[in-house]
C-alpha cells in the first residue's frame, strides 16, 4: 500500500506526457481516413462489419473482399459520425482486395457526391520503401465493432516480424491471397479489422490488415498485412499470364474498366487436378467411390485405387461427390491435400501435390459403379 500511495502521484504527473504522445496525433489523422463498415453476416459465426480505407476524396474506399460487402444495404460510418449507403465497384479476390463508393443522397448514379474527405494516396504508398523487420507499426480498425458513427477506430502498436509469401493449406485455414504479406506481432487480425490500414508511426500506409485466419488444431490466429504494392499472377487457360497489382486495380476498378483476368484455379469446377474418375453422379449424395484412375496422375502415383470410397480431405469429411467437388473447388494447382480413403474396412492416409488440369479436359468423366462384393 505505501508503494501505492508513492506512485500515484508520479504516475498523475506523468498523464500530461501521455496526452502529449505523438501517436495521440497520428492516429487522430489516420482515424479521418478510415471508414467502418456494416453489411451482411451473422450465419457460421461471420462478422457483419469490417474497416476500410478511403483511397480518393469523393468516398472510394478499399477494403477486404469479405462476406461483409454481400448486400444491397452496404453502410459506412465516417470519421464525423455521418452514415452513409456505399457500392462495391469491384472485387479481384486473388488480391482478397475490393475497391467500394460511397453514395450520397439525392445524388445520381454518375454524379459527384460532393464529399471532401481525407484519404491515403495508394500510388505513393506502393512507391515507398518497404517496411522491414524490426521496424514499429499501427494497425488501425474497427475491431470487435468498438466503433460507431464519430467513435475513433482502435489503434494497436506493433512491429514487423517478418515479410514473407502467406500459405496454407485447407481444412486448417481458409483464405485466398498468397502473396507477400507483413506477419505482425500485434493482435491485429481479429472480428472487424480485415481492411483496416497498417501504418507507419508517422502514419504512412503500409498496407491492409487481412481477413482472420485461424488455426482450428492450435486455435491460434496469424496477423498480417497485404503491403499496397502487393501484385499476383493469374494464368488462364492458354496460360497467358497477367499481373494485377492493388494500385492498378484501383485505378482501372475507379474508372469502371476492371475486368478480372479470366482463372483456371477451378478449371473443369475440381480445382486442383487429381486423376480421379468416379462412379456415375445420380443421387444427391452419391457416395465418391473411385472408379477409375488416370496413369501417371497425382492419385496414381499417391497410390490411390480402384473402389477407394474417399471419406476426409484435409480433415474435412466427404458424404458425396459433390462434397467433394466442393472441397476440391478451393484448391489450387501444386497445393497437397491429404485424402483419406476407405479400403475395405481400413481408412487409409495419402498425400496428393495436385497438378495441372490436362489441356481440352474441361471436367470430370464418370463411368459405371463399382460392383457389389
């Protein structure tokens, strides 16, 4: 109790320094430049808010491409405490990114909506030196929903662990963006935050927080932020490859002119290709026997056989070939997936490295069942 009553006093002393932290400041700044979002959720434990970032001063605003923005009723609070309905404009999911518009009421579909609003420059941004290991960060948004209208977004302080190319593999997480990412070691990535701004200490973008990826076996949680010069490849099916980059995106999805790159990561609707031909599909829950194995396949060479009923990928269990195309349909080519097959009365483990669709087999063939032993 004296050591109490000894630094009491000191510590209210020192509460004028506090208010005087330049973070106070910057974070005041980036606050102005930042909208909450409200939109569609509530089903499978999903968020209906999340953050974003006001990229022009008329209302355009990336964020996310969360289930958040599936709604015709799309509401953003600003700084000021005004709300106000937006649009999604565009959405390129390889980059998880969307660009979305802020509507005003009374004003026309093409006209200016008269907002004078703050906003980070996405093309400078990308242009500055990458952030590196070590150095000190913000992470700024709407976390577990602790702001509405003129309530101040949380701020959380932060380094750089690392910077590094994010994976995963199904079952244990799910999230589309593999690119080069900021790992945090604040706990950034929580309900809400998914599109909030990553800033330096003086308040320069860094870069968008990510979408809350958990790990379901260890029930931990990754933090990170896509950078705003992130850029991935996307190959179609003549494998003509295009790079789309975030700023570009924003410039062409701003003018209306956005048009996704067409993807093969679903080709033929089974993602990833395995060499696996089942027995015909004719019933809402046709179990998956394999019937058939195409040689020198990934199934072939992972040792998979004729009659295997294939019951789990990736932990996930598989009650009917479409189960299974469904969980196939989130996979990529070169990702490995463990199946699990019933052989008999034994379930039996193996790894696929998925390949490449072959050219001209646009999807799965089946053939007769398997008889009756």
């Amino acid at each position: 109790m004296r050591t109490i009553r000894y630094l009491l006093p000191l510590l209210l002393l020192a509460s004028p320094a506090v208010a005087a932290d330049p973070f106070v400041k910057v974070s005041q700044q980036v606050n102005e430049k930042v909208v909450k979002i409200f939109g569609a959720g509530g089903f499978r434990g999903a968020t209906n808010y999340s953050t974003g970032v006001l990229v022009s001063a008329d209302g355009h605003f990336v964020t996310i491409a969360s289930q958040t923005l599936d709604t015709s009723e799309l509401i953003v609070h600003l700084f000021d405490g005004r709300r106000m309905k937006a649009v999604v404009l565009a959405t390129e999911p390889e980059l998880d990114i969307a660009l979305c518009y802020i509507r005003t009421e009374g004003k026309k579909k093409d006209e200016p909506n008269g907002l004078d609003l703050a906003f980070f420059d996405i093309n400078e941004s990308a242009k500055r030196k990458p952030a590196e290991p070590g150095d000190w960060v913000l992470a700024h948004s709407n976390l577990f929903e602790v702001a509405m209208r003129n309530e101040p977004v949380s701020v959380m302080q932060g380094s750089i662990i690392s910077f590094s190319k994010l994976h995963g593999k199904r079952g244990i997480f799910d999230f589309p963006y593999r690119g080069d990412v900021y790992v945090v070691d604040a706990i950034s990535n929580g309900p809400g935050a998914g599109g909030g701004p990553l800033t330096t200490r003086k308040g320069e973008l860094l870069g968008l927080i990510g979408r809350e990826i958990k790990n379901s076996q260890t029930e931990t949680w990754i933090n990170y932020a896509i950078p705003t010069f992130a850029e991935v490849e996307i190959k179609d099916d003549k494998d003509v490859v295009t790079k789309v980059s975030i700023p570009k995106f924003v410039e062409l999805a701003k003018e209306g002119k956005y048009k996704p790159p067409t993807k093969v990561i679903n080709k033929g609707g089974l993602g990833g290709y395995t060499g696996l031909k089942f027995v015909p599909n004719v019933l809402d829950r046709t179990p998956p026997y394999v019937d058939e194995i195409i040689p020198d396949s990934p199934a072939a060479k992972a040792g998979i056989q004729v009659n295997d009923l294939v019951s789990f990928i990736d932990g996930e269990p598989i009650y009917s070939i479409k189960s299974y195309q469904d969980a196939m349909s989130r996979t990529r080519s070169g990702d490995t997936v463990r199946m699990e097959v019933r052989r008999g009365d034994n379930l039996q483990s193996v790894d696929l490295k998925l390949g490449d669709w072959p050219k001209g087999l646009l999807k799965p063939t089946v053939t007769v069942p398997p008889e009756k032993k």
